[in-house]
C-alpha cells in the first residue's frame, strides 16, 4: 500500500504556486493572445497568492484558540523569520532600486516607510510586508472574536480591497466612496496588502485547519475547485472587458477557488517535501533577480530574438533560472548548517547510534525466519529510545515494509518524517483521534469486539488488524470466544488487513512456561483456522516478538514483530549469552568529564552524605544524571562507568543533571575526556543488558528511559 501523508500535497502545489508568480511577472502567453495571458498571469496566478497565505494560517492558526500564548509565541517566531527573510530581499534589490532611481525621485521619508510596510520596496516583494500584517491582523481578531466573526471582519477588508482593485470602476461611479479611496491610495499604491487581501485568506487557512477532513472526498474538493476556478476566470474576463480593474489582483471567486484547492491538497496527501519549502520561497523572492540576469545575458549574447522574444521561452528561462539560483541558495545554507552542526559536537550527554549494527542485526534475525515471514519492525517508544524516525527510515532502505508502533502519535511523528510502508499502532485509540488513522494511513489495532463496534460506529473506513487473546490477558478478543472474535470481521467499514496475537512467555525456557508458549501457539492456530473456516480472510498472520522468533524459529506465520533484538539487546544477560545469534548493540550512551578533584579519606561526595571516601580518592564528576535516563540507584547497586578503556565505580548519589565516578588510579583523566555508560572503550564494555542487572530490571527499560535532552547522534 502506497503511504498518504500529510502535507505532500501542499508541499508541492508551492512549487506550482511559485511558477505562477514568476508567470504573473512575465506574461508566458504574450506572445499568443493577451486574452489567454491575462487570464493566466493576471487572474489565474493570483490564486498563488492567496494559496500561501492561507498556508500560513493553517500552520500558525490551525490549532484550537485556548492555546493563545503558544500561538503568540508561534507569531513571534514566524513574524522575525518572514521579516528577516524580507529585510535579506530589500537588502538584495537595494542595488536595484539605485539603479532604477528610486532613491533619486524625491520621496518623503514617510514615503519610504509606506513602501516598507505595505507596497514593498520592490514590485514582488509586497507579500512578505502583507503577510505578516495581515497575521497581525488575524491574530488580533482572534483575540476579540469568535472563529465566524474573525471570518466575517476579515471578509469585510476584502470587500473594502475588491473596491480600489479589479472592482475600481464601480467605486470610481460613487462620489463618496471614490474619495475615500483617493485618500487609501496616497499612503498604499493598491489594496491587495496586509489590511485588506491577506487577512480573509489567512483566517480561511485557519478554518480549513479546523473542519474534519473526508479524504475519500477528493473527487469532491476537485470538482468544487474546478466550478470555482470557471467562475473566477470568467469574473476576471468579464471586468477585464468592462474596464473597471485598477489592478487586477483580488476576486470574489478566488475566494472559493483558493479553501477548495487547499481542500484538495490536503485530501490529497502524498509524503511532504519539505526541501520544497525553502526552493520555493526563495524562487518567489530571487525571480526579479533572475529576470535581469537573464536580460543580461540575453543582451551580452545576442540572444535576445531566442530567449526574451518568445513569451513562453522567457518565462521557462525565467523559471529555470530562479529555481537553480534557489538551489544554489538552499544548498549553500545546508552546507553552512551541515558544518555547524560537526562543529558542535554534543558536549553534555549524547547516545551515538550505530545504524551499521542495526541492519547487522536485520541480517542475523532475517536468517532465522522461514521463507516467505517478513518483519513487522517494532518502532514502538522512539523505537526504544533509539530515535524513531531515522531508525525507521534505515530499516525501510533495508527492505522492511510494516512498522508498529504503540499509539497514534509515534504513528504520524512517522509519517511527518516521510516514512511509507505499513504502521500498525498496537495500542488502543481513543475516538477522537481516529481521523488521524485516516488521514496519516496508519492501520489500528482491534483490541476487543466492542472496540471494533465502537470503530465501526465511528463512521470511518478503518484498516485495522485484529487482535486475539490467547492468555496474555492484555488486549484483544479472547480466543475462547470465537462467536465473538468471528463479530470483529464483519464490520463494513473495517477493512482487516491482519490478525495477530502476544506470547507472553516466550522468554522462558524452562518447561512451564514452553508448555504455556506452545498452549498459546495451539489457540492462536485453532482461532485462525476458525476464521479461515467462516469464510473471512484474517490476513497476514502474526504472533512473535524478539523471543518468540528466538525461542521458536520453526513457526511460520506471515509476519513477526521483532523490537529488542532489532536493536541488539535481549532482556538480561544470561539470555544474550545463552542465544544463538551475533546481535550488535545499536546503542552506546555517553557523558563528559567536566571536573577532576581530590577528596580526602573521609569527606563526602554528593547528595545526603550517602557515600564518603574510605581513602584519599580522585573522583570525576560527569554530565549526566537520572533526568537523563541513569538510574538514580545505581550508586548503590555497585554501578561503573568507562574512562579511559577502564571501569571506574559511580560514587555518591545520582544527581538530576550530573554524577560522580571514582578514577583513582585511572592514568590522567581530565576535563573533557569521554565517560561511556553503555558502550565500549578500548577493551572494556558495559551492556545495556549489565546496567539493567544492576537495578533489575529489563534493557527495554534501560534504553526506554534514555532521556529526551539527550542528543542522538547516528553513525
Ligand atoms: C512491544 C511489542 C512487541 C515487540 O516486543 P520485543 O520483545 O521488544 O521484541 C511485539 N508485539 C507487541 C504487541 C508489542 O507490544
């Protein structure tokens, strides 16, 4: 199944968005017929305009209003990033405007700051002033208003704009009116700006946020758009012949024309382009540029009858031009990023991920799965606080096509990140988020019969996988019930795409737990066989974990869901020993020295005189502590850290930020040495699976509570 995601589609109408603007600024059809151009480059390409805006405001307002000072601050953000890039476009036609003469006609001071804040101090660059007024603006409604009124005060501006733009002529015929907008015009040269354009458009990215999405509506939103899109061109036409334009930039049908394409791209989908973002901001910004680059070189080569005579020509060059001179932008910015990053090299805490090792380790359980069982990949808790999406990514380039994760939100962090293939959440959802399963492809899990009346109920087409319980006690439809596992298949609008079951003790070896295994194996075989036999197709079938593949490799079902052993960890160390297999932690944690000092036989180190030195010792401190995932007993539950290839005794209680090792005798540690926690240096090692003995517990959890702040840096 093709993965849909989220904003793939409106990343890539941006492109398509940014060719309109360079075809409004050099009339592509000129050379044809100036009916069809105006249509295209003056009625047309306007929608880009209006596209973008309500981009902002769906990403800036699209959330519910209660969380005004996130949305505040989420202004404040966007406004010095628009206006930084805007003072870089000014900064970059400043040698224009010279040329030009701009500087030599006279203007008052208040006329420059006019051009600043509305017109732009260039004929294209008016959107950036316009855009951030305009969110102002809405921002401010919103403070005020409800979400209709919002729309309403912003529709009454566009109405006031459609008056002194392409609706002019009417109001040139009204006294009163007309010399309201003369007075409009002395400070704005047109009213498609911040104050009376940008506004309505925003607060309709912000609603089109804000009504559920029918993504089986595309059909729909396309056939909306299309009518809306004939409406406007014959709007256009229509006051174009009848001369009432001043300028020919807002409609009254690029209304519905402008929320039934955003509609229709976010139905639409498809994996995000995010690279698109940057190219074609800056391919709005730099086409000016490269029209006189490309008259210039047109003129140096003689090539002028080639490349500006043709209008279709010139706006292709045009366009090829700017967006290879945006890439050159986009890249150079990434290399400049790229080498900062090196440059700062994490100096606190940080888990180096071997992504090496993990497909070593795909390699090594693929072996032991019968032809035909392919790997449903456990991404489940950051995949076990390894990162989840560039783990995912590294397991889909290494050819595995299903993923589960726990709950919808690891599934669409996922999705945001690009990842396709098949994503399973295990865990339950509540029935609020179940347009989120739609609209990201993620397939649900079914975990009872009254769940699957409940999706069922929701109104929306679901893939799910069914969930049986054959002792684990945990979730799904227990296997003795089978009346009611055969319910869960006959629901007409949950398309079941598998049917699986949990082993709850496949890790044991010892002969209770392999006759409760295999008890669960026989339930699990006799319910699909039910199944099968009721004439329902259960799909891909099934039921290992890491243990469950270890322990018993001679099953063979469809699928399996490896999680620890993917990342090289088995439970506790006497199973990683006793196991077959070379699995390759994924995983090394580490730390740095910030200080070295003596303490003298006697003296206390840290928190609550839990330890105190029985000689004169060299004790490190080191910059990590439980808020980072370090157990906080671990002090007393005879916990080492690695520095300098040798083990070195954690003293004194684990603080939030920050713990303490003995390194007496350790050669020459300083400041800045590297301390590993889980990993290898030199000849010494310390697993996930030791640390976990030392607190009894599990790797899973060891590696699940690596902290947040704890930068991933993969190798
Ligand atoms: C977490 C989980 C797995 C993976 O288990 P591991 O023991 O880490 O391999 C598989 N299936 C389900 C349902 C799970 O919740």
């Amino acid at each position: 199944m093709a993965a849909k995601l989220g904003y793939g589609g409106v990343d890539r109408f941006r492109l398509a968005a940014a060719l309109l603007v360079v075809a409004n600024h050099t009339g592509p059809l000129s050379s044809y017929s100036l009916t069809a151009d105006f249509l295209l480059s003056g009625v047309l390409a306007r929608l880009a305009n209006a596209f973008f805006f309500m981009v902002s405001g769906y990403f800036l307002f699209g959330r519910p209003r209660d969380d005004r000072r996130q949305e505040r601050a989420a202004l404040g953000r966007f406004l010095s990033r628009i206006g930084l890039f805007y003072a870089a476009g000014m900064l970059l036609y400043l040698p224009l405007n010279v040329y030009d003469g701009y500087f030599a006609s006279g203007k008052g001071v208040l006329s420059y700051a006019e051009d600043i804040a509305f017109n732009g101090t260039m004929y294209h660059l008016w959107y950036l002033p316009a855009v951030m007024l305009g969110m102002c603006i809405v921002y401010g409604l919103r403070g005020v208003l409800s979400d209709r009124w919002t729309l309403g005060a912003s529709a009454f501006l566009y109405a006031l704009g459609l008056l002194g733009d392409s609706y002019y002529g009417l109001t040139a015929k009204a006294g009163v009116l007309s010399s309201f907008y003369d007075v409009l015009f002395e400070g704005f040269h047109y009213t498609r700006n911040g104050l009376f354009f940008a506004p309505l458009y925003i607060a309709l990215g912000a609603l089109a946020a804000r009504r559920p999405l029918r993504p089986g509506f595309v059909r729909g939103y396309a056939g909306m758009l299309l009518i809306s899109s004939g409406l406007l061109l014959a709007e256009g036409k229509a006051l174009h012949e009848a001369g009432w334009p001043r300028h020919d930039s807002m409609y009254a049908a690029m209304v519905p024309a402008a929320y039934f394409l955003f509609r229709l791209l976010l139905a639409w989908g498809g994996a995000e382009r995010r690279l698109l973002r940057p190219i074609c901001a800056w391919m709005y910004v730099l086409h000016p540029l490269a029209i006189v680059l490309l008259r210039g070189i047109a003129e140096a080569t003689g090539l002028v009858p080639f490349l500006i005579r043709n209008s279709l020509v010139y706006f292709l060059s045009v366009s090829v031009l700017s967006a290879l001179l945006s890439m050159a932008v986009v890249c150079l910015d990434r290399l400049r990023k790229r080498r900062r990053k090196t440059g700062n090299i994490p100096s606190r805490a940080w888990a180096e991920i071997d992504l090496g090792h993990l497909e070593h380790n795909i390699g090594a359980l693929g072996s032991l799965l019968p032809g035909g069982t392919q790997m449903m990949a456990v991404v489940k808790a950051d995949a076990y606080g390894h990162g989840g999406v560039p783990i995912a990514k590294r397991l889909y380039k290494a050819g595995v096509r299903f993923f589960a994760v726990a709950e919808v939100d690891e599934g669409i962090a996922l999705r945001r990140g690009g990842l396709r293939g098949d994503i399973l959440v295990l865990g339950y959802t509540p029935s609020h988020r179940l347009t989120d399963l739609v609209r990201f492809k993620l397939m649900q899990t079914v975990v009872s019969a009254d769940d699957a009346e409940r999706l069922q109920a929701s109104g929306h087409r679901l893939a799910v996988h069914v969930k049986i319980d054959t002792g684990m006690n945990r979730l799904g439809e227990p296997s003795g019930r089978i009346e009611r596992v055969l319910s869960m298949y006959r629901h007409s609008r949950l398309r079941v795409a598998g049917t699986f079951s949990h082993l709850a003790a496949a890790d044991g070896t010892e002969p209770e737990a392999v006759a409760f295994t295999r008890g669960q194996i026989d339930r699990f075989l006799r319910a699909v066989a039910e199944v099968r036999a009721a004439g329902f197709d259960p799909g891909p079938v099934h039921l290992q974990s890491s243990y469950g593949i270890l322990n018993y490799p001679e099953l063979r079902f469809d699928l399996v869901r490896p999680g620890i052993a993917l990342y090289g960890l088995l439970a506790n160390e006497r199973d990683k020993k006793a196991a077959g297999i070379d699995l390759r932690p994924v995983l090394a944690l580490k730390a740095t020295v910030t200080r070295v000092e003596t303490v003298r036989a006697g003296e206390h180190v840290g928190y609550g005189m839990s330890y105190a030195a029985s000689r004169d010792s060299v004790v490190a401190t080191v910059s990590i502590g439980y808020a980072d995932g370090v157990p906080r007993e671990l002090s007393e539950r005879g916990g080492c850290v690695l520095v300098r290839g040798r083990r070195a005794p954690i003293v004194g209680r684990i603080c939030m930020d920050q713990m303490m090792a003995d390194v007496t005798g350790i050669g020459e540690v300083r400041p800045g040495d590297t301390v590993t926690l889980i990993g290898a240096d030199g000849d010494e090692c310390i697993t996930a699976e030791e640390v976990a003995g030392w607190t009894g517990t599990i790797s899973n959890e060891t590696v699940t509570s690596i902290g947040a702040r704890v930068a991933r840096r993969y190798v």
